[in-house]
C-alpha cells in the first residue's frame, strides 16, 4: 500500500465507524493499519442474531436520514436500506432526533393511561425542552443544568397542570417525570441534572424520519470494512499504550525514526508516523493516564474528565404471541406515584426497573419474531448489567404483568440484553456535554497533538469518533464524519511541501 504520503505510516486505534471512516479516505498515503481490541469491527454498532431476527445491541435508527447525514448517504451508496428510507417526503420530515412511533402508555396501576392526558403532559414537556435549547451564549443561566431548568419550569406550571382537578395533575406529574427518563436515554446520562443547559442547544438535529436498517446495522461496516485492502484491519489486537514524541527505528532500518509506537496487550508493536486515536471516551477516561507516554497535556485531560459519557441500555425479550396490538409499536411505562418534583428512590436493588421508559416493537413481525426492546440509562441501566438473565427476564415478566393488569401474563421466551458499562473498551454508550464542560472541551478532545504548530513532527496523535464532534457527538454520524475530517486533515498535511529536514 505504499503510495502517495511520502510512504509515511499510520495507525489507526479502533475500528468503530470513526477509524473505518478514516482508512476508507486515507487509502493510498503510505502504509495503514486499523488495530480493533474486539474480534468484529464496528464499534458501538453492534447486531446480533436473535429469536427469527436480529437486535441491535448499540446504534438502533440512522436519526436524520436526509441528504446531509453521512451514515444515511453511504448505507444508501451500499443498497442497504429499504424503499421507505429513501422516500423523498420521509427525508424531509423534522422530528427533532426522536422516531415518531404510534404508543400506548401503561400506568403502573395496570391499564392504559388517558392518550389525550399523556399527549397534554408530552407537549408540555416537549415545549419546555426546545425552550432549553435556546440559552447558547447566556451569561445569567436560570440554572446549571437542563434537568434543574426543566424542573423549575415545570413548578411554576404545576396549579394549571390537570385543570384543577388533583388525580389529573398528579398523572400529568407522572407523564412528565417518564418524559424525563426518556431524555436520560436520548443524552445517554444517568439523569438530565448531569446534563449543562448552556450548551444544550448546540447539539443539531437533522430532518429526516428515522430508519433502521433491514439486514442490520453492522451491515454497514462490514461493507466499510470489505472496502479496504485486506490485512488493513487486524482484529482482537488492543492496543495497551501508546508512546508518543518518541525516535524509535524498527531493527535493520536504522535511516529512519517514527515518532509513535503502538503497543498492543499481545506484546505486538507498530511504529508509525500518526496514530489515530478513535476509542470511546468512556475508555479514555478510564486509561488515558496510561495509555498514553507521555501524558496528554493538561487542556485535554480536563476535557476528557469534564465531558460526560454515560450507559444507556437495550433488553429485548422474545415471546410466544403478542399481548400488544398490531398497530401499537411503542409501550411506555408511567409510574402514577412519580413526580419530577420529588427525589427519585435510590435503592437500585428494589427500584432498577422503574427507570425503564417502555418497550419498542420491532418491525416487522415477519423478520424479527414478536420481540420487545427495552430502554434503561444511567445507574439503574449499569446495576442492570450485574444481574443474571434469569432476574432480569423474572423482572421484566412480573413488570409487564403488573402494567397489564393480566396477571397470567406468559413470560417472554427468551432475553437478550447490551452491556455497554461493563464493555472494557468502552465503558458505556455516548457522550454528552456535562455541567462544567462546554462545546470548547469537544474542541479540546479533537485537537491533534503535539500542540505546537511549529513541532517538526506533527500531527503524531489525532482524535476521533462520536465524542469529538461539536454538534453531532451521541451519533453515527457524528462518528463517521470525525473519522473523515481527521483523515482529510492529514491529508491536506500529507500534499504540503515537506519542511526542511532538522540538522
């Protein structure tokens, strides 16, 4: 693979769709290599087999799938989405980042709640969250976080909540503390107080109905990977640390010196002249101490620990015969005793389960069997992923049995279920931007290294994936486009005349 480049080196750490990305665009400058810790690529894109069809255990919708979003364009260029995707209409419809899907909302009393009730309290909620986006810029916040601000606007509209009537306000209360837990897992956090209100507004949403993909979602990097020349990627190869501003000569070739070597677990090192770096944040912010020689300078490791990035979990469950409608593709849960404006129980033992927000049908019946997915973020998510298949599927039998009011209700025939928290070389599911941090703390985490332009070695280390992009961190999209930008921006460098060499 030596071509253009002046045959210069470059590794790539990780073969999610930011590394993927990254060696698709730098094909032909130098030589390249894609170290994967995993024995698959993708990444957080992950879909595995399960009952007569597939789940997919990370990245579930392509949000946005219009002509602007790159994930969108290339499963298309690929022939991997079906014809209701590329509907013109459907390209154009805005849903704000949120599928649309006909529900039905159970009560934990055991029936289904008022629609008109749950609509009232969903607008309401939706309005106050677009009101959220708009403090870019604000010197005087009303509050730190989106989930302070959310509370506090909702507090003063509690007397007109219900129309007066007490049971109807507490519902609408209710409706809106389940809307809640529905954003937790949208931004991916434990709870929207985590989440800083200032910069809330900067992440973009692109228009598009959103689609999932027919034969699964790791079919797209699987076609990315089938791209590459082969021996391009190596798989289960983690990389254990990575030295860099270094001089280091492989054995014979004593003309030359790289400035990063790549160690892997296995003992295995490669020199290289640039290394992208493309893990998760969750993993940076676990190892960099270590997985980097040197450390990284301090501006970037204050934005590793300020961002956040946290767990947001999927668990289908299998069953014989549907107990929900045909039409019905969304059930979500209300619990009736629960108030935004209330502390929420702590005790993970007793209450895990009631961070649920409800189940997606899987479309269609046909291809997937009749299977629930279920969503769960934060703490309750990660004390999820302890337990056994046998407590969660018990859990979620007595759960539904509960919502339903039908007692006999058959438990699922079988669960499945993602582990993102205890995943070793992610260590969750997406970023989000933490109170204290800022869009500028993204910037920081993209910045190549060394950070003196003059260096005569630069660009030794780049950044990549969901994490690094401004306004589209939290998705595929956010992941192939920082890919792409790191490889354009080395090979912008890669063209440049070369400097001078250093006496």
């Amino acid at each position: 693979m030596e071509g253009g480049g002046s045959g210069r080196r470059v590794v790539a750490v990780g073969a999610g769709l930011a590394g993927l990305g990254a060696a698709r665009r730098l094909c032909g400058h130098g030589s390249l290599l894609l170290l994967e810790a995993a024995g698959r690529v993708g990444g957080r894109v992950c879909t595995r087999p399960f009952a007569s069809g597939l789940a997919e255990m990370g990245a579930h919708w392509i949000h946005g799938p219009s002509p602007g979003n790159p994930v969108f364009q290339l499963a298309t260029g690929y022939s991997l989405l079906g014809p209701e995707a590329a509907r013109e209409e459907n390209q154009q419809v805005e849903v704000g980042g949120h599928p649309f899907l006909p529900s039905v909302t159970y009560g934990s009393s055991g029936k289904a709640l008022s629609p008109t009730a749950v609509s009232e309290a969903r607008h309401l909620f939706d309005t106050l969250l677009e009101s959220a986006r708009t403090f870019q810029g604000t010197k005087e916040l009303p509050a730190p976080s989106v989930g302070q601000y959310l509370r506090g606007e909702i507090a003063q509209r509690v007397p007109a909540l219900g129309e007066g009537r007490e049971d109807a306000r507490r519902l609408q209360l209710a409706v809106l503390a389940a809307c809640l837990k529905l954003e937790c897992c949208i931004s991916g956090t434990h709870s929207m107080d985590l989440v800083a209100l200032e910069p809330f507004g900067e992440y973009v949403s692109l228009p598009g109905l959103d689609c999932t993909f027919p034969g699964g979602y790791s079919s797209l990097p699987d076609c990315m990977l089938s791209a590459l020349p082969e021996g391009t990627v190596l798989l289960n190869k983690a990389v254990r640390t990575i030295q860099w501003k270094g001089s280091f000569r492989e054995e014979g070739d004593e003309a030359r010196n790289f400035p990063v070597r790549v160690e892997c677990e296995d003992g295995d090192a490669f020199l290289a002249d640039h290394v992208i770096v493309t893990v998760p944040l969750g993993f940076l912010k676990e190892h960099h101490q270590d997985f980097f020689q040197p450390p990284l300078p301090q501006r970037k490791v204050e934005a590793i620990r300020r961002l956040g990035f946290g767990t947001n979990n999927k668990i289908f469950l299998e069953f014989e015969k549907p107990f929900w409608d045909p039409q019905q593709q969304l059930l979500e849960v209300v619990w009736e005793d629960e108030s935004p404006l209330e502390e929420p129980r702590t005790d993970l033992e007793a209450n895990w389960f009631k961070k649920l927000i409800g189940f997606v049908v899987l479309q269609p019946p046909e291809q997937h069997g009749h299977v629930l997915c279920g969503f769960i973020a934060g703490k309750e998510s990660e004390y999820m992923e302890t337990l056994s298949d046998e407590e969660v599927l018990g859990t979620m039998t007595r759960l539904l049995r509960m919502l339903t009011g039908n007692p006999h209700l058959p438990a699922p025939r079988s669960v499945l279920r993602s582990r993102w928290h205890s995943a070793p070389y992610t260590r969750g599911s997406y970023s989000y931007v933490a109170v204290g941090s800022s869009g500028d703390d993204i910037d920081a985490l993209a910045q190549p290294l060394p950070e003196d332009p003059e260096d005569p070695r630069p660009l030794q280390l780049l950044f990549a994936g969901e994490a690094t992009h401004r306004t589209f961190y939290s998705t595929t999209h956010g992941a192939l486009l920082s890919g792409w930008r790191e490889a354009e921006r080395l090979n912008q460098f890669f063209q440049a005349p070369s400097p001078a060499p250093r006496l």
